[in-house]
C-alpha cells in the first residue's frame, strides 16, 4: 500500500475535520515550545491562533490539550538539566502553565477568542463523579465558544495518578464532550508503515479503520520522540476515541496552517470510529453501567423525558436504592415500566429530600445550590431510542 494509492478514500476523509461540531487539539511540546532555547515559539502559536480562530469564526467549537508546561516552567525556574526530581517537575508545571495560558490567552485574544483553563489529572477522567464535574464545565465552555486550553494538572500529579502523556488525556477529554474530531498534532506526517526515519521510503498509512496488532507494531517501528508518548501513546489515543464515535487523525503540526492543510488533503493518518459520539455515548449510558437504583416518576415526567427535556426534581415520586451523585439510575413510571437509564447528578440521599419540588426550593431542602435537573437530558437515554 503506498500513500497516493488510497488517495481517494483519504480525500473523502478531508471534510470530516471542516465538517466537524466539536474538535480537540493536542498541541505537543516539541511544536510549541523551542527546546533549545527553552521559550515558547510564539511565532507557531500565533500561526495556530489564526487556525483555530478561523474555525471557530465558521461555528465549529473547539478545545486545545496543550502540552509544554514543564519544558517552559524549567526554563523559567533556571532548572539544570540534572534537575529532574518530581517536585522539580511539580514545580516547573506550576510555573509554566501560568506562562503557557497566558500565551493561548493573549494569542486567541487577538482573535477576539477566549480562552479558559482546566487542569485535569487521570482522577477527574475517570472517577464518574468527578468525570460529571469536568464534562459540565467543559460543556459550558465550549457552549458559549470559549476555548478551554487543558493540561494535565502536572503539579499535583505523581507517577501512580498521572497519564503522563497528553495523547491519552486529548483522548479522555475528546470522549468526554463527545467530541467528533480529535487532531494530534505531530512533528510527522502521521503513522507509517516502518520508521520513517530508517526507510525514506517508508509508506504512510493514510487510514486506519481498526486497530490490530499490525497497527500497533508499526507504532513500534516509526519509534523517534514525538513528545513524551511518541506513535504508541497516539494509538492508544486513537483506541480511546473510536469507541466513542470520535475520528482521530495524526498530523504534522511543524507544517505552516496544519489544521487548513488536513483539509487541503495534506499527508496524515485518519482513524475512523465505526459510530458516532452521540450513539456511542448513549450506548455507554443505557448498556455499559450497573445501575445503582430507579426513581420513580411521575406522567408529567414521563411526557417531558419523551420530548427531550431532563428530569427535574418536581417529577420524582420515589427512590429507590442507594447510589452517589454520577451512578447509572432506572427511570420507572409508576405502573414499574422501564423508561429510560441516565447518570444522576444527587445522591440517593439527596433525591430522597428534592424529590417533589420545584428546581427554585431544592436549595432550602439542601442547604447548597445544586443543579436545576437530577438527570441532565444529555446524561440520559430512552429506552428503546
Ligand atoms: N503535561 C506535560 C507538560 O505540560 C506534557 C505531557 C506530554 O508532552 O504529553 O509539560
């Protein structure tokens, strides 16, 4: 297989990041920052500002993974290069990421995009609750087109809690908002058939539908640093994206306008997911989860779930069960026919005291202010939809 003999597929592949809801960007360290000299390449940030500017300028919402913190934060604290000990690392993360978000801000504010930040650590990806946290945030970012720029929180994170890689954490973060494109941009084209760097002649692989082992060891084999995780962390990547409906594709950020040249059919490896994020999603929801308990509910309910909405407080007659805040629920009608599943957003303790009244009274019945719906229509899935 050689790169021009799938070139018509990969043309068909060309819209799929313009024609994109929602796309994440893994920004690596080796583009972003100049090793060398230890500061931020301004002039490659700036030329990626415009990118994302334009795309958000057509709609499109848009979330960065940038990576760089470290190697700026070393550079600032005068860190030598024996210096490497993990609270040095902690350290450097805490001064550079400051650096590093001020850079995106500032860049995409010239744009007249903002940026907020979110640092995340393995935790916050995948401890349910704490995974609804993140994914509120993110939605509502990304809702009033703000574009979160995320790391790893690097400075609380030791080796046993950390991903180590931005790779996965873009992944995590892609299937976390139900992202439909995740871009890897690389210091290589994309994933080749033998090491590039070995073999000139080295093929591309234009697209990857499932990844085998005969994928995985062509990572091994295009094995130069790309960053900390190289092709191997960029496939794991991938596994973590297909399954979640979200199209993944690797690269090369060190090219002028990378995002326009992906949709000028630019050399690159796409990874197809077999569904999308919305069916992927609701699949998870409805069939990976034990559920933890049922609340009952009653007709207004039940007619409000049919037409799309979320379930609020008022409608819920009975629980049943005990669960925490993020669990599986089954949504029964009083009649004990099966509606719908979704993840809850109270504890079972909590619904037991906001059951019946209205979204404006539960914080009296708290003592704090929660969410107006107990289950987010996002977060739930009709039986038999
Ligand atoms: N989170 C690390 C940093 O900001 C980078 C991890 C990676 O390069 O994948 O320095």
């Amino acid at each position: 297989m050689t790169a021009n003999s799938e070139k018509t597929p990969q043309t068909a592949q060309t819209q799929r990041l313009r024609d994109a809801r929602r796309v994440v960007i893994k920004v690596g360290s080796s583009l972003l920052v100049d090793f060398g000299a230890g500061h931020l390449d301004r002039a490659w940030l700036e030329s990626l500002a415009v990118e994302i500017a334009r795309l958000t300028g057509r709609g499109q919402q848009v979330a960065v993974v940038s990576s760089g913190a470290i190697a700026l934060g070393r550079k600032y604290l005068g860190l030598a290069e024996d210096q490497r000990r993990l609270e040095q690392q902690q350290a450097a993360a805490a001064a550079g990421q400051v650096l590093l978000a001020h850079a995106y801000q500032e860049l995409l504010g010239q744009h007249g995009v903002k940026v907020a930040q979110m640092l995340l650590t393995l935790g916050d990806t995948e401890d349910r609750r704490r995974y609804l946290n993140a994914r509120s945030t993110l939605e509502t970012l990304l809702g009033v087109g703000v574009v979160p720029v995320i790391n790893e929180n690097d400075s609380v994170a030791t080796e046993e809690i950390r991903y180590g890689d931005n790779d996965r954490l873009a992944a995590r973060v892609a299937a976390m908002c139900s992202a439909d494109c995740l871009v890897l941009l690389s210091d290589v084209d994309g994933l080749f058939e033998s090491d590039p760097a070995a073999s000139p002649d080295a093929a591309l692989i234009p697209i990857v539908h499932n990844i085998t082992p005969d994928i995985e060891s062509r990572a091994g084999a295009s094995g130069t640093d790309y960053g900390s995780g190289g092709m191997i962390t960029k496939i794991a990547a991938a596994k973590i994206c297909m399954p979640a409906g979200c199209a993944t594709v690797i690269a090369n950020g060190l090219k002028s306008r990378p995002l326009a040249a992906i949709e000028e059919d630019a050399p690159c490896t796409w990874f197809l997911p077999s569904t999308t994020p919305s069916i992927a999603r609701k699949r998870w929801i409805a069939g990976s989860l034990v559920p933890r308990g049922v609340l009952v509910i009653d007709a207004g309910a039940e007619q409000s779930l049919a037409n799309g909405k979320s379930l609020l407080p008022v409608g819920i007659v009975r629980v049943e069960g005990r669960f925490e805040r993020g669990d599986s629920v089954v949504l029964k009608n009083d009649a004990g026919n099966d509606l719908a599943r979704g993840l809850v957003a109270y504890s079972s303790d909590e619904v037991s005291l906001i059951k019946g009244r209205r979204s404006a009274d539960t914080e009296a019945a708290l003592g704090y202010r929660g969410r107006d719906e107990v289950i987010h229509r996002d977060n739930l899935v009709l039986i038999g939809s």
